[in-house]
C-alpha cells in the first residue's frame, strides 16, 4: 500500500505547494515513486513533464477518494497531497487519511501562533519550518523565536527547509529538463526527512549501492540547528 504524506495548515502563505513539489522531487531523486496531489481549488493543475513524480488532479472530495483509493493500491508509492490555507474541515478529512502530516511555518510571529494552534489540533503531526531565511542574521533570529516560543514543541519540529529562490521552477507548468543543484540537494534533505520519519529506506543519490535507513532520530529541532550554526 502507498503511504499517505498530507501537507496542511490554517494559515495560507506558508509553502504549502512548494513543499510538496520539493517533497516529490526530493523523493525522486532518492529513488522513491511519488504522486503530488493537488486539493487546491485556487490552483491549475501542473503538468509531470520534466518532473521526478506525477501529478494528480483531487481538487473535488469525489476526486480525492478517487486518487487515494488508487494510490492505496499501489504498492512501494508515495502520495503527498498538497492542503490549502483556511480550509479547516478540508485539514481534517486529509489528516484523517494520512500516515504523516506536515504544518509547514514561516518565520513570522503570526506564522508561528497558528502553527502552534495546528500542532494542539493535529497530535500527529509535525511542524516545518519552511521558506526559512539564508541570511546569518536573519535565521538566528527566526531560530531563537521558535526555540523560545515552540520549546514545547520541539520534538515535533523538523530541520529548515531554507527559501531558495530556485524553487520557483517546480512550480512552472513544465519542469526545466535540469534544475539547480542548490535546489536538488534542498529536495533531498527534506525528502530523506519525511523517509526518516516514515522508517523507509532510500538512497542518498540515485547511483548509490547502499540504502539509507533512518538513524534512530524523529528530526532535529530548530534550537539545535541554531545552536551548531554559531
């Protein structure tokens, strides 16, 4: 059976769709067969040329069962349904389906109250700092306000999937035949993440002869990462 990854939140803005896009290109290129399913009534549908992964079309409830019925019946695959903002029943239904859910978070104040909001909604679900800044200063403040606002949470928060100006190209229509290596390698640290988490094994590039199987961690929170980048 596919395993079900959803991507949800209340708040809109937060990389929702840009997560998932990096999610499935990620998996791709650590060799795991991934569709990236959209529930977006505000969004087109994107076309798989050019993309690790396939893309499906669940943007009526009649459209998601449809797709997570088949999805469910393909062995060794990975579906990551990409959430909307403010849709709190719709975050239900998904959470209900899912074996991980996924609250990504900006850095912002607001951002970070409603995450909190979702974690106590959602009990299973972990929070990702997402769009995160690159700038030293930046990030060390963003750092310490969710170290000293989510310290509660902290177990149930993965490492940054950092703002990348290149992530943009996942969400064109049509893929470029090569992206970015900055953009591959982000892909695939939060992919190898949410592998982590779901006890899979992967390979760290696609040539390797090795699997990769999880260490023991459930992530690392963003305290820890702030603490190693001084």
């Amino acid at each position: 059976m596919a395993e079900i990854v959803c991507i949800i939140g209340n708040k809109g803005g937060t990389g929702k769709t840009t997560l998932s896009h990096m999610l499935c290109q990620g998996m791709g290129l650590l060799g795991q067969r991934s569709a990236c399913i959209l529930t977006d009534t505000a969004r087109e549908p994107l076309q798989p040329g050019g993309r690790r992964y396939i893309t499906a079309d669940a943007r009526t409830p009649e459209a998601l069962s449809k797709v997570v019925d088949k999805l469910r019946g393909m062995e060794g695959w990975l579906g990551v349904i990409d959430g909307g903002g403010n849709r709190t029943e719709v975050d239900r239904r998904l959470y209900g389906i899912a074996d991980i859910v996924l609250l990504p978070f900006r850095e912002s104040h607001e951002d970070i109250r409603t995450v909190i909001k979702d974690l106590e909604l959602f009990p299973r679900a972990y929070a990702v700092p997402s769009q995160w800044p690159v700038n030293n200063w930046q990030r060390t403040a963003a750092d310490r306000s969710v170290a000293q606002l989510m310290a509660d949470y902290r177990h149930r928060i993965l490492r940054p999937v950092f703002g990348i100006s290149s992530s943009k190209l996942l969400l064109q229509k049509q893929v470029p035949e090569a992206i970015p290596t900055a953009l591959a390698n982000a892909c695939r640290a939060v992919a190898g993440q949410v592998l982590d988490l779901m006890e899979l094994e992967y390979r760290l590039q696609t040539g390797d002869d090795e699997p990769r199987v999880r260490d023991g961690s459930v992530g690392v929170a963003v305290e820890r990462h702030a603490a190693h980048s001084h």
